[in-house]
C-alpha cells in the first residue's frame, strides 16, 4: 500500500493558470515526498501541454503507483464546457466546485492527507448564478464549519484576518467582540496544531488608524478589541500583544515580538504580506476539519498558456501542506 502522504491539488479556473503551473509538479513529488494527483479535466491538461511545449505525461490516478519521473497522476473529471486560455466561460463554474466537492470529500474520508488549490476565479462563478465568496467560506459551508480564519504566509510572516471578502464599508460591523475571539482561539489552537508552536506571540492589528489614537480616531480599540484581548489574556493565558497600529506593525522591530499577525480586515493585514512574498506566499484555512493550503495569487488569464506563469506559490503550498499532514499524523 502506498505509504506517502496523497496531496490532492485541484486545477481551479481552467481559463486560467491553474492548468499551467499543475503541469510544472511531475518532479515535485519526487522532491516533496509525497504523492500529488491533481483534480482535472485530462484533455485540458494535455492539450495545455502541447501549447506550452511541455514532455509531461498523463497517468490516471492510482493510489498503489509511486510518483514516477515525467509524470503527473491525474484524476479526471470533465470540463462543463470546451475552454479555451484567457476566456473566462461562466458554463465551467460547476466543474470548478466539482473539483473542490472531489478534493473535500477524499481529504474528508482519509483518501487525501490536505487539499491544495490552485485559483478560481470569483466573479466567472456569480456570472453562472452560483453565490461564492471565495474557497474559505466556501470550505466552511461544506464543511458545516461555523468559523474559519484566512491565514496567508510568506516572506517570514504570517497574516490572520478576523473579515475576509467583505466591502470595507461592512467591516466596522463584522468586527464584534465575538468574532476577535473565535478567531483568535483558532488562530491560537492552530498555530500549536499546524505549526508546532503551542503558545504563539500573537501581533493584533487594531481597526482605527493610530488604533483609535485613545477614542479620537475611532472607539472600536477601547469598546471591542482591548476588552477582548484583556479576557483571553486573563482566562486562556494567550500572548497578545495590542491593539496595535497597522501602520507600524510591520516594521521589524515589531514582526520579531510576535510569531504571527492578525488583521482586522483583508488590506490592512494582506498588503504587506504580499509585497513580502508575492509569487511565493501561500493561503492557510485554519480551522476546518482538514487541512487546506493554497497559492496566494489570482488566475492570471492574461497569462493563461504563455509559459510566463510562476509555479512558485503552488510549490510552496505543497510542501506546507505536506508538513502540516506529517504534523498532524504524529500528534494523532
């Protein structure tokens, strides 16, 4: 029986990138010490092939086959619509999620040990009549998950976010008491479970500018985040340090205090993040049932088939992805 931990890497928008860089993994599961089957339509993946002039084969996904030189495994499952790069077809947006439904349930069942996922592409997937988010909230409701926390990592640093997707005139009122909490509880828990340390330095970001500069720019620090912060300090015994400035928060100094960041909102925590380790960071879900790492950047379509797309995002989830199974199959 095959002993290596199974990587199932789902394709994501097959207008996009998705096909371009999980055509650049043969020799990865070699490298990585595991074995990666990637969820995909096979003749997208083949004629993709042939467009970018690359000598990969095909093989059918089975699980009793070790990784083999030249090779990528595949699971296939069909396009919804023929495709062509760089052009976005709302028809494809129920293969996409099949491919997310296949990779879920196998890492639900113990076929997989994580899902990584290469990038959809949000709005081609609300043009097919579909509400969807993005692959967080989405992983949640399939998984009947009331919280997940959005972690993205790179370039030495590691960012939580208490909103993710939502308009920046919603955040004011997303960002409750509860909601720090349970993120931080998750963020907390998981850091010990995914990362191995048991009692991270968490950085917290406050709302305001200045963090409310003491109530003249903003109430939100004083009424909601300190309170919360001094709770868990007192009754759970976590290390936190804030609210703190997002402006300054970034600076060295501060990043060497703490062993990870939360954000209260996405561009306040992810500008930095990216510009650290853009085309190498990755994507964390913390908190579902199953592990779930993914690249950090879009679908590229303008790039879709060019040979210029950079694979390096997608290598890196996978080996965080693989290292995060180990983790957790020796503390189980």
């Amino acid at each position: 029986m095959q002993s290596l931990p199974v990587i199932a890497v789902t394709a994501g928008e097959p207008a996009g990138i998705g096909a371009d860089i999980c055509l650049r993994l043969p020799d990865r599961a070699r490298q990585a010490g595991a074995q990666i089957v990637v969820l995909a339509d096979r003749s997208l993946l083949a004629a993709r092939a042939a467009a970018l002039h690359l000598s990969v084969g095909l093989r059918d996904w089975n699980p009793l086959l070790p990784p083999q030189a030249g090779m990528l495994d595949v699971l296939h499952l069909p396009l919804s619509a023929q495709v062509a790069p760089g052009r976005l077809d709302p028809a494809n947006a129920p293969y996409v999620l099949a491919l997310l439904d296949r990779a879920l349930a196998g890492c639900q069942s113990g076929e997989f040990a994580a899902m990584v996922t290469a990038p959809v592409h949000k709005g081609v997937i609300n043009d097919a009549g579909i509400a969807f988010t993005g692959h967080t909230e989405y992983l949640a409701e399939r998984t009947q998950t009331r919280r997940v926390v959005m972690m993205l990592a790179g370039g030495g640093l590691r960012v939580a976010l208490v909103t993710t997707h939502l308009p920046l005139r919603a955040v004011p009122a997303a960002v409750t008491g509860t909601a720090i909490a349970e993120t931080l509880r998750i963020l907390h828990r998981e850091m010990g479970r995914k990362y191995g340390i048991p009692k991270p330095r968490i950085l917290v970001a406050g709302l305001n500018p200045h963090a409310g500069e003491g109530g003249y720019l903003g109430r939100e620090e004083i009424d909601v985040i300190i309170p919360v912060l001094e709770q868990l300090r007192a009754e759970e015994g976590m290390l936190l340090l804030g609210p703190l400035p997002a402006d300054t928060m970034f600076s060295p100094p501060v990043l060497a205090r703490g062993d990870c960041v939360l954000a209260m909102y996405h561009d306040q925590g992810l500008t930095a993040l990216k510009y650290a380790s853009f085309g190498h960071g990755i994507n964390v879900t913390l908190g579902l049932p199953i592990i779930r790492t993914s690249v950090d950047h879009g679908t590229a379509v303008e790039l879709a088939g060019s040979g210029q797309a950079d694979p390096g995002s997608l290598f890196v989830a996978i080996e965080q992805a693989i290292e995060m199974a180990e983790r957790v199959s020796r503390k189980s």
